[in-house]
C-alpha cells in the first residue's frame, strides 16, 4: 500500500478514486505515565512513555484505515491527514482520527 499525504503520486497516475477511509483510535493514558511525564515535564525533557503511546495509536489508526482501503480494492491512499485530539474527562484519553482518499494507481 503506498501512502501519500500530497493529493497525487509523483510520476504514477490515479486510475480509479475508491472513496474516502478513515481509522481511529482511541487510548487511556495510565496513571504511572503520567506521573512519570509530569515529572519530566518538571525537571526538563521528552516524555519516551507518551512518544510511545502517540506512535501506537497513529499506528493502530493508520492500519485500520489501509485495511479499509483494502476491502475496497485500493493500492494506495492519497491525501492522508492525521488529527490528535484529548477527549474524556479531565483529557485522560487520546484520539488519533486518519483520513484519506483510496485509490487505484
């Protein structure tokens, strides 16, 4: 599956548009983590346990939608957006939303 987040395909041409695909994904952050992020937030520093957590999700949520294209009968996915949202109460959970056109090239 090639994936693109440009509208098009450099040197290849789209044959067939398929339709729009999408995947989400939603994942609680734990307790431990946060209190681990909150203090390096404090002392300084990247957070490894949430870079981690927000890699799995965009990635669960990109398979999901290349699945999708898949059913349809698509090779590629053009146009691919990915949207990072906090929802729940008090933020505690992470949405990753992706987007993109399907298509045959």
């Amino acid at each position: 599956m090639i994936l693109s987040t440009t509208p098009t395909i450099e040197g290849r041409t789209i044959r067939e548009y398929k339709g729009v695909v999408t995947g989400e994904t939603i994942i609680g952050a734990n307790f431990v983590k946060d209190l681990f992020a909150g203090i390096r937030d404090i002392v300084g520093g990247r957070s490894a346990s949430y870079e981690k957590v927000l890699r799995e999700a965009k990635n669960t949520s990109m398979n999901e939608m290349m699945d999708r294209a898949r059913e349809m009968g698509a090779n590629a996915i053009v146009g691919i957006d990915i949207d990072y949202e906090t929802i729940g109460e008090s933020n505690s959970m992470l949405m990753v939303a992706t987007s993109g056109t399907a298509v045959v090239i």
